[in-house]
C-alpha cells in the first residue's frame, strides 16, 4: 500500500485545483446574514433580495458600507445582474460588433451573451448604449425573453392595456408574482433602481413548488428551488403531460423512455439548486413507478446541488433503474440526501468533474452502493451505506474517490460480487479515512492493496 501513497497523494492533489467548488449558501434564514450595509435595514422589502444577490455575486455594494437601493440602473448593470443570475453562462461568440461595450468591460460578456439569446438587442447596429437608463418595462421584459417568453395569464394589471411591446412581459412577472409589492403602483416608464432590479430577480430565481408541474417549470439556470413537504410522483407527472402533448417550460426537463414507463430526466441546465423546503428535510419524496427508470437523470449540467431530498422507486425488488444518474456533469453537490432501493445503484456517474456527497444514506439497492465511471474527484463524508446487495458494491473507473468518516454495513455481496471493482490505471484511486467498514470488505480492500490497485485506508 504505502508505494502506492504517494502517486495517491499527488494524483488527488492535482484533481483538487483544477475544480470549483459548488456554492452551497444557506437562504433558509437570510436574517441571520449580516449586511454591512448602512443603507439597508430587515425592514426593507429588498432585504432578502439583497442578501441573496451579494451571496449570489450577482452584485456588492456601492462601497463597502453603502448598496445604494434608490441608485438607478443602466442598462449594461441590468444586463450584468442577469446574466449572473443566471449562473454566469458563456456566450457562443466573443465577436462584439458594439463601438460602446469596450473589450474588458465589466459587462461585456453579459452583453454579448443578451444579444446572442435575444434577451435584448443594441440600440442600433453598432451601439449598445450601457449607459442609458433601464425602466421597468425594459428589465423585465429582458428577464421574461431570458425565460424563454412563457405564456403570461390573463388579466392582471395588464388586462386593459393598450398593445405595447412589453405588455407580454409586464402579464408574465405580474402572474408569477414576480413584482411582489410594485404591483400596486407599478409605472412601465420608471427608472429602474437597484433595490426593485435584485429584488425581481430574486423573486425568479428563488421558487417554491408543492407539485412535480410546478417542480418541471421552476427547472431554470441560476434557480434555487424549494419543495414543500410531500410526495412527488415523477411517474404520474410524465405520464399525464404525455398524454395531454405538453412539455414544461425552458426545454431543461425531458420526458425518457425506460423499458417500462417514462422517466424524469433534466439536461443542460446550470446553477441549480433543489432543496427541501425550510422546516420540510426528510420529509420530500421523490418517486418513481418504472423499476427500469432512473428516478432522476441529469445530463450536461454544470453545478448542481440537490439537499434534504428523498429519493427512490415505489417496486420493490430487483430492477434496472438507478435512483440518481450524472452524466457529462461538472460539479454535483449532494447533501443530507436519501437514495434508496429497489433502484441498482444509488448513484451512477460517467464524465463528472466534481462529485461531493455529505451526511447522505444509500441503502437497500438491489445491485450495489454505486458506480462511478471518469468522475474526477468524488468525495464523500459522513455517509452511510447499509443493506445493499447482491453484485459489486462499489465500482470506480477512472475515478479518484475520497470516503471520509463513512460507515458502510449490512451489504451483501455473492460468490461472483465484490465489495469494490476498480481499475489499474493511475486515474483511479480510492481512500478510506476513519470509516467504519465490515471485516469482509476489509480483507478484500487490503487483498487489492497488496495486488498493485490504488486502494489505502486507515484501517486497511
């Protein structure tokens, strides 16, 4: 084992620096961050907003005592705070054909992202104006067109309005919610200020769902999502909007066919976070019918985090299906999450960059653990992996996998089973520290060890 340490260390050490790490900020009481700004109390209808847009980085104050609420917005300020609300995304082309949005600018990229997803144009050929003043009507009409322009219900404040270019936009926000206490007053001609463009975007990017409709819709970049406590039938969900032709907003949600049902899968989405609801861990279900279905796929997702989540399949039994599958993914961040059988694997990883997994259970799958395939870093602390059985539990190729604190017990594996399978090349490599595992694993880890693999541990 200890020829191998080394070669472990560095090898572990490299795949760290080469990885962001994924945010994991606590909104459950933004009361209990500490503002250092003078301008802006808890009283204020735009503290949440406030607090969620300086964690975010979609922007910091004034100075460092000062956020300037009443300040009015620009143009290439309201651009940049959107953009980065939505989790920063890369435009196709650098290529800026604006004379007034000089290479470098703060909001250069924001801008030619805006442009490129017709989320705004320039106010001529070659001019974007960054500097002219942002109304109402124009911030949000740039944050419907980044939503993909969903249909607004009718009524509301815009219900005896003349047609205007933003009537659509303005029926949208006022529908979802959106302009929160300027419903009242709301002026489609007024400046726009920083307090009233953090707290419309944060009113979009922070969402709480009770049903798997609303969960479907609320999948967006840049979004934090809440579900309220109770069980949600991904099954039921597929079955009926393909039965009714409809598909949810934005194109991040497909609907997967499995050899037995539909299955709930989430493509190219960045910056998403689903969480229980505060006061509802443990007690958010997430279901799926199909045992040859994931409960829930992601693929060519960049940064992921899903906390306080329950997840499983209504058969019992074995099946094909897994509970959580990753694939071409950069950063995944689970935590305080249950995965259960009769899904194969907990989780299954192929192409992932970063997988972090804390204080989580997977128990009772009815082939192993998990499979990791070409997932860079994956570390896990405080997990616990109990009554799984029957073939390899723990499969890692081209992996470097990191078990901290772990406890790993009542799993079963037979004759033509293994506690762990894992390739010879210098990409994999797996360390126990401080786990709690049972003297049959121990004996076959400490077996790989000696036989050459990049197996170590304290106890091994």
């Amino acid at each position: 084992m200890k020829k191998h340490l080394l070669t472990v260390l560095l090898i572990a050490a490299f795949a760290i620096t080469l990885l962001p790490s994924v945010p994991a900020n606590d909104y459950e009481d933004p009361y209990a961050f500490e503002l250092q700004f003078t301008d802006v109390s808890d009283n204020d209808t735009f503290y949440e907003a406030v607090v969620w847009a300086v964690q975010e980085s979609v922007t910091s104050g004034t100075s460092d005592t000062a956020f300037s609420p009443e300040l009015t917005c620009t143009r290439g300020q309201v651009v940049t705070f959107l953009w980065r609300a939505k989790g920063f995304p890369e435009p196709k082309s650098y290529d800026n054909p604006f004379s007034d949005v000089a290479p470098g600018s703060y909001y250069e990229t924001a801008v030619l992202w805006a442009v490129e997803n017709a989320v705004t144009a320039g106010t001529s050929e070659e001019t974007f104006s960054p500097d002219d003043t942002c109304t109402w009507a124009h911030i949000l009409t740039f944050l419907w067109r980044a939503n993909g322009k969903p249909q607004p219900l009718q009524g509301g404040i815009t219900v005896d309005w003349e047609h205007s270019w933003y009537k659509s936009a303005v029926a949208w926000a006022d529908s979802t919610g959106i302009l929160g206490v300027d419903r009242e007053d709301f002026d489609p001609e007024r400046p726009c200020s920083r307090g009233t463009t953090v707290t419309w975007l944060f009113h979009d990017a922070v969402k709480t769902v009770s049903t798997v409709d609303e969960l479907a819709n609320a999948i967006w970049p840049g979004r934090i999502v809440y579900l309220e406590a109770g069980s949600y039938d991904l099954t039921a969900w597929a079955e009926t909007a393909v039965s009714e032709d409809r598909s949810p907003e934005g194109g991040y949600v497909r609907i997967g066919l499995a050899a037995d049902g539909y299955e709930f899968q989430i493509h190219g989405v960045s910056l998403l976070r689903l969480r229980s609801a505060p006061g509802a861990e443990g007690k958010v279900k997430l279901i799926a019918q199909p045992r040859y279905a994931e409960v829930m796929s992601f693929a060519d997702c960049d940064i992921l985090e899903l906390t306080g989540l329950t997840l499983g399949h209504t058969e019992t039994g074995r099946c094909e299906g897994g509970v959580l599958r990753f694939e071409g993914c950069e950063s995944v961040y689970l935590e305080h999450m249950d995965l259960y059988g009769c899904g194969t694997y907990g989780i299954e990883t192929r192409d992932v960059g970063r997988l972090t997994v804390l204080d989580s259970v997977i128990h009772d799958c009815s082939y192993g653990m998990m499979q990791l395939y070409s997932t860079v870093y994956a570390e896990f602390d405080g997990c616990t992996f109990r009554d799984c059985q029957e073939y390899v539990m723990l499969t890692v190729n081209g992996t470097a996998a990191f078990f901290n604190d772990c406890v790993f017990k009542d799993n079963t594996w037979g004759e033509y089973g293994a506690f762990l399978s894992c390739s010879d090349d210098d990409q994999t490599i797996v360390m126990f520290s401080r786990c709690a595992l049972e003297e049959k694993a121990l004996q076959e880890l400490a077996a790989m060890s000696s036989s050459g693999k990049h197996v170590s541990g304290d106890s091994i």
